[in-house]
C-alpha cells in the first residue's frame, strides 16, 4: 500500500474502558488523525451527494435494469437484512523508515485505523438533515456498539433494515503496545475481525475488506509480521518468508468461500493490486459473487473514498452505472477501483 497522502481508513473500536482509553500513548496524535478524517469523510459525502443527485436509482431505470437490480437486492435482503461487514485489516505504516505525523515520532510500523475508526462512526451516525446521501442516520445497537443500524424503504414499499457491523484490528497506534501491554485486548480485536470477516463469507450479504494485500497474503487482521532486521535498518513486513510463502488470509478466504452454503452477493476486496493478487481465485471460489478489487496500488484516502460510496450505494439500492459512479469519486479510483459481475454494468 502507498505511503499516506491523508492517513485514512474506516472501522469502528469498541473500548473497554476509560482506563485503557487513557492508557494510549499516542491519544493525541490519534485525536488530531480523527478530526483530519472527519474532514474527507464529510467532503466525500458531500461528492456522493452530488451523484445521488442525479442518480438512476434501480426503481426508476429502464425495465430491464429494474428487473435484474431488484432480483439482486431481493437475493441479499430475502430474510428483510441487508448484513453489511466492514472489516479493516491491521492497518500498518511499515515502510523501513521512521514513521512521522505532525512531527511526532510514532515509532515501528504504527497502526492507524482506530481515528478513522471514530470518525466512520460519527458520520454514519449524523443526521441525514441537509443530505442527499443514505450514509447517514445509524444508530448503534445497544448490545453491541460495532453494528450500525437504520430502516430503508425498497421499491416494493417493504422496509428492510441495512445492518453495518464494522470492526477493526489494531488495539491503538503503537506496533509496541500491541504486542506487549495490550496484547490481551489485541488478541481480542485479532479474533473479533476474523469472526466479522470470515465469519461473514457464511452469513452476510455483502463483505468490504479494506486493509493491506500482503501481497497477496491478505487478508490480514493481525498485527504485522515483521522481517529480520538489516544492520542499520527497521524491519519491513516479512513478505517472502511469511505472507507470500503461507498466504494465511487468502487461504482461508477461500476454504470458507468453498464451505459456504450462503454465498455472499458482493465482497469488496479494497487494498494494493488487489485484482492481481485476488480476482482468478475468488472467482473460481464463488463465482456468482460480484467483486470489487483494485488495479494498483492504493493511496489509504482513496480507499475511504470508495468505501464509503460502496456503503452509500448499498444502502440506496444502487446497480450499474450508477453504483460505479459511487465508487470511482476520482480520477485515479476511475481507473483503479474495478467493478467485476455486478447487475446492469457496462463495461468489465
């Protein structure tokens, strides 16, 4: 993944306590993260709002994209659901080199998802109020604040409740921390995103993974696997002789694709050349299933910017040109974000 142009992601973390709240080292750096992301998210939604605008939404195109939309919508909210994971990976800055943000030092390979985390959640929880966006109105279940919920009316009439369970890897920013002081809350962390994510290839009905390939030995929610250290250097992510050799994440995504008997609709595969890395296998895996990977690789803003437009047109009902619209906000993500086996698409 691209070094940071605006550190972005999206996830939710459930704190156990105000003490382990206090505990981190680095609350101030991800306070200023946190409010930097709640800035692009609020300037993307206002991006998806201008496309919902003018948007063809399924129940007012032509018969035949109606026809083909709806059946697609009916497949994934047949039970009245629309269960959405947004699972992030362990979300990483390890380039071999210090690692700085705002002048601050944040030692190896910090992880950065909780901020954006907290910012994900604050906007899929605002009022919908001067919005032309559905990404928007969620309330946090009482018994478990990593699901996000909200009623949506469908073409039919019928009401159908869009379920957003959004989790994240990373017990805070520290690589050190994580492996020693909060390794129990990692742990727990760790295991609560494979159940998400893996859990989900039997039970959900769309899954966005947005994380790092591990080139290609992703996907990934535990904290990274680092090289031997060179003499004079930090340690990289110890592609050759882990992720690549073992591939635990893809592996795995593909015995419970084979094992599923309920098959997710959409499964969003958001990291670096993804597509390369991805594609032949999950297709070979669970080929009825539409897919959305990357050509490249990917700056972590542009990563946000497609997910949220993924969850936007998800949660309006969106097909073809339209639900690529959502996704390719810019420039780079026209070329980059690719949308495979989707209803009503034109083009690869």
């Amino acid at each position: 993944m691209r070094p940071l142009r605006i550190p972005t992601f999206l996830a939710f973390l459930i704190m156990t306590s105000a003490a382990l709240e206090a505990s981190f080292a680095s609350a101030g750096i991800a306070d200023m993260m946190e409010s930097g992301y709640i800035h692009q998210l609020r300037s993307t939604r206002s991006t998806l709002g201008r496309i919902s605008k003018q948007a063809c939404l399924h129940e007012q195109c032509d018969g035949s994209v109606s026809q083909t939309c709806e059946s697609y919508y009916q497949r994934m909210e047949r039970d009245g659901v629309l269960d959405v994971r947004v699972a992030f990976g362990y979300m990483d800055v390890s380039m071999g080199e210090p690692y700085e943000y705002n002048g601050r030092d944040l030692g190896q390979s910090p992880a950065i998802d909780r901020p954006a985390a907290l910012a994900m959640r604050e906007l899929l929880t605002t009022s919908c109020a001067w919005s032309r966006t559905e990404a928007c109105g969620f309330t946090a279940r009482a018994d478990d604040p990593s699901v996000l919920e909200k009623y949506v009316q469908r073409r039919s009439g019928h009401q159908v409740l869009v379920r957003l369970r959004v989790t994240h890897a990373s017990a805070s920013i520290s690589h050190d921390d994580n492996l020693g002081s909060l390794r129990q809350f990692q742990e727990q962390l760790t295991a609560q995103s494979n159940e998400s994510f893996f859990g989900g290839l039997h039970q959900a009905d769309a899954l966005l993974y947005l994380g790092h390939a591990r080139n290609g030995g992703g996907p990934d929610f535990t904290p990274v696997v680092l090289a031997p250290a060179a003499p004079g250097k930090l340690r990289k992510p110890n592609y050759g002789g882990h992720y690549q050799a073992r591939r635990p994440g893809l592996t795995r995504m593909l015995q419970e694709l084979r094992a599923s008997q309920q098959r997710p609709a959409m499964i969003t595969l958001l990291a670096c050349s993804s597509d390369r890395h991805f594609t032949a296998s999950v297709r070979r895996a669970s080929p009825d299933t539409a897919l959305i990977t990357t050509g490249d690789l990917i700056y972590y803003d542009e990563i946000l910017n497609a997910a949220l437009g993924n969850i936007e047109a998800l949660v309006r009902g969106s097909c073809g040109d339209e639900f690529r619209r959502n996704l390719q906000l810019t420039p780079f993500a026209q070329r980059e974000v690719l949308l495979r086996n989707f209803p009503a698409q034109v083009g690869p």
